[in-house]
C-alpha cells in the first residue's frame, strides 16, 4: 500500500514529503524491520524510538513516523519521508489494523478483563467453543494459540501489531473466534482497539499494577475503556459481585449482561457443594460439575457460562465441556498425585487472588494448610505487607520465599513482606527450592500445600538473568528426594 493511501485510510499521521513510498508492513522495533516497511518511534516509558531510527533506516526502512513534538529535532537529518503522529502509539494500532487487512472483523472477538481469573476463563471459553463445534483462538497470559499452533506468551496482551498478525494468521488458519486476555497495560498503551470487540467479559478488581498505574481508580478507569468504547452491538458480561464491576455497569453503553452468587444477577450460581476432587453448584436452577476446585472457579464457571448463553449456546453444551476440563495450567493445579497430602501450583501474586485461593483451600482441607509464596521484584511494593497478612492469617505455617526478584534484593522484598506478618506461623527461607523442599518436607496426611506466584511459569528471573525454574518440577524433586 502506498504511503498516501495509508494515510488517506487511516487520518493518525501527518507526511509533507512529496514522496509516497510502498509500504508492506510497520514496526516499531528497528531490529525486526524489512525492507519498504514504515518505522514507527515511540517514546517509551523506558526507552524512545527515536534512538533506533537509524538502525531501522540501514535495516531497510522505507519511512519513518515519529512524535510530533520531535519533529524538528528529526527533520534534515533522514533522506527517506518523516511523518509525524500526535500519538504514534495510537497509529502503530490503527495502521496494523490496515495493513493485516481489519482480521477481528471477521472474527468473534472475545476480551476478557479483570485482576484475576482471566486466564482461568480462556481455558473455559476455549472448551466451550470447541465443543460447539467452533474454531477457538486464544491470546493470553500463559501462550498464544489455535488449532495445531502453541506460541509461549511473553505479555499478557503482546502490542499492537503483533496483535494484529496473530488475528491475521488464525483467520487465514479458519479460526472464528478469539478469545484474548486483555491487561490494563494493553489499554493504556493502546495495543487493542475496543470496538474491534464483540463481546467484553469482566472478572473483579483488587490491587495490582500499582507501579504502573497511579491509584486503584487510574487502574479501574483504564480496565472501563474496554467497556466504554465497545461498538454499538457489543455486549459486556460484569461480575454483579464486584464492588467495581457494579461501577462498570454504568459506564458501558453496551448490552449487558451480569454474574456473581448475589441476587440480582441475571446468571445466579447457587448452592455450592466444594470438595477437594471437584465441585458442583447451581445456576438458575441448573446443576453443573466440574474437577476444577474452589469458590473462585465458580465465578469463572459463571463467567464463562454467561458469556456462552449469550452466544446462544444451551446448558447441555456448556455442561459437556465443562466436564472435560480438569485443570488450568499453573491455576489451583495438582502436582502430587498418590500421597497422602495435596499439593497445589497456584499463580497468585496479589492479595485478592491469595485470598481467593486460601479461601478455596481452608473450605477442602482436612489437615493443615502450607503456603510457600513471595512478591516480585521491580512491581508494586504496596502489596507486599497485604500479602504476607493474607497469607499468614489463612494458613498453618507461612513460608515466605523468593519469587521473581528481578533488579531488587531478595531479602529487601522479603523485608517489605515482613511489616506485614503479625503471628509467629510463618518461617523465611530466601531460596525458592528450599522452601519448596520445607514445605513438603512438613507436609503431613491430608495437609494442603500451596505454592504460590508462579504458576505455571518455568523461569526465575534473578538480577538481569533468566534461569529455569518451575515450581512443578521442583515439587516432584522434592516429593523423590524426601521419599514422601
């Protein structure tokens, strides 16, 4: 496409140079340009574009786009066409949209958001889908996938025009829907565009991103966009349970639907029976099954199933796929098999979601409760102490451990979880592998051990170092070595 007819089509950049290159493609990453393709600089949180417009130009550039407050500072010294944008964010989005030929508008687009519970969600919605007879794909926390294709994830919500070409590539795949989890970050710097969305589904919300975000309610106002600019035939799916998804209600012009256990709620889940092999519950009167454990897979059960009503899909179908999922990689997961004890990888990393988790674990347990967890570095320190509370005041003994200390000092991480910790049940054990070992090392008949933050991650990133470490693996080393 040549460059004016981008820019006819798409109105988020300004060029006066009189050429009009053929453009195939835009990055903004130097490194990954071919050749006639438009490099767009943005000024990053971290870093600014601006330093690799050169290496994009011997790379192959054909143009470049840049901010238009630098533009005088970029102009003169590049031979090819330099546009400007007011946000070159924003246009990354909006000219990949063009460019992989608009792929969501012949896709059901999916966008499920929240604090917790979104990948749990996917999974479910993946199922369902399936069973339908339909073909799913999904962009998500743990990997980007569809039919025979499995990409690890390395965001949450990757950016824009990576966005783009995995819709691009599912749809020339014969995918019909995509199921994506949508973070905050993605809202806030634009990666998605939210009338592109058919239907938007909201979890909960509880403290997190707090390094990112100035306030729990920049937080919520930047979740609400999603929900605030879906297009006219949208329809948003809200935890009625939620003090912010009762916000949310009022901020989304779409068609609406709501969850939760309260009364009130459109799709009602009732009647709880919880156990350590599974649970079952009601809603609207229908009784439905699944291995998945704990009163927060109910939510994301309920979520899941107002959603597929609303597509249309009937309760027997819903139930069927429901009954084949046993488990959510790194989510309340099993990774002991025929022990006396259970033991469970869970990726709890904020205070809700191992509130939520220890809740579910003290209403199944028949002994005592272990938690190995710890905070990440480089992210919100505020919920440091919170977590160390919660854990401490829902479990028998609290092992407080390394997570991803990243740049920071482990001990000074573990220091921040400390002003949180009042009881003397709690033990500190730095290194990750021998809390791990602790835990099962004191783990007695019918005891429940959590290990908590990771989930289903396979690394440990240590300083600038990413080294392989998965809680799973280490479980079944510990479980071998101490013969228990």
């Amino acid at each position: 496409m040549k460059l004016r007819e981008l820019l006819s089509k798409s109105d988020c950049f300004k060029c006066e140079s009189p050429e009009n290159p053929e453009i195939v493609g835009v990055s903004t990453d130097s490194r990954k340009i071919t050749e006639g393709e438009l490099f767009i600089a943005i000024p990053g949180y971290r870093d600014d574009g601006r330093r690799y417009i050169e290496d994009a130009l011997v790379r192959g550039a054909a143009a470049v786009l840049v901010d238009e407050k630098v533009f005088k500072e970029v102009r003169g010294k590049i031979d090819l066409p330099v546009c400007t944008a007011s946000s070159p964010r924003y246009c990354a989005l909006l000219l990949s949209r063009i460019l992989y030929g608009y792929p969501a508008q012949s896709l059901g687009l999916i966008g499920v958001t929240g604090t917790n519970g979104k990948t749990t969600v996917t999974y479910l919605l993946e199922a369902m889908l399936k069973e339908a007879g339909l073909s799913p794909g999904v962009i998500g926390t743990i990997s980007y996938r569809w039919s025979d294709q499995v990409i690890t994830a390395h965001n949450t919500t990757p950016d824009p025009i990576e966005i783009q070409k995995l819709m691009a590539d599912m749809k020339a795949d014969g995918i019909d829907h995509v199921i994506m989890e949508v973070s905050s970050h993605a809202l806030a710097m634009d990666r998605v565009f939210p009338p592109d969305f058919e239907y938007a589904l909201f979890t909960n919300l509880s403290q997190d991103h707090l390094d990112f975000h100035k306030s729990m309610d920049d937080y919520f106002d930047t979740k609400a966009r999603l929900f605030e600019r879906l297009g006219e035939d949208g329809q948003a799916i809200i935890n009625l349970d939620d003090d912010y998804g009762k916000r949310l209600i009022e901020r989304t012009p779409a068609s609406l639907a709501t969850y939760g256990m309260e009364e009130g709620a459109d799709y009602r889940g009732h009647d709880p029976e919880l156990a350590i092999e599974g649970t079952s519950f009601s809603i609207n009167g229908e009784r439905f099954r699944t291995g998945l454990v704990g009163l927060h897979n109910i939510y994301n059960i309920l979520a899941s199933v107002a959603l597929m009503s609303r597509m249309g899909f009937d309760t027997d179908l819903i139930s069927r796929a429901l009954s084949r999922v046993k488990e959510i990689p790194g989510r309340f997961e099993r990774v002991v098999e025929g022990r006396c004890y259970h033991v469970f990888v869970d990726y709890a990393h904020t205070p809700d979601a191992l509130a939520h988790l220890l809740e579910a674990a003290n209403s199944l347990k028949g002994g005592r409760i272990i938690t190995v967890f710890g905070c990440g570095g480089d992210r919100d320190r505020g919920k440091r102490p919170k977590m160390g509370r919660v854990v401490e005041e829902n479990s028998d003994i609290a092992i407080v451990t390394s997570d991803n200390p990243r740049t920071e000092d482990p001990l000074a991480i573990i220091d921040d979880i400390r002003e949180g910790l009042r009881r003397d049940n709690h033990i500190i054990i730095p290194d990750r592998r021998d809390a791990i070992y602790r835990a099962i090392e004191l783990a007695k008949k019918n005891d429940i051990v959590l290990i908590a933050g990771k989930g289903h991650e396979d690394y440990q990133i240590l300083g600038e170092e990413t080294i392989h470490f998965d809680d799973r693996e280490v479980t079944a080393e510990a479980v071998r070595d101490l013969g228990k």
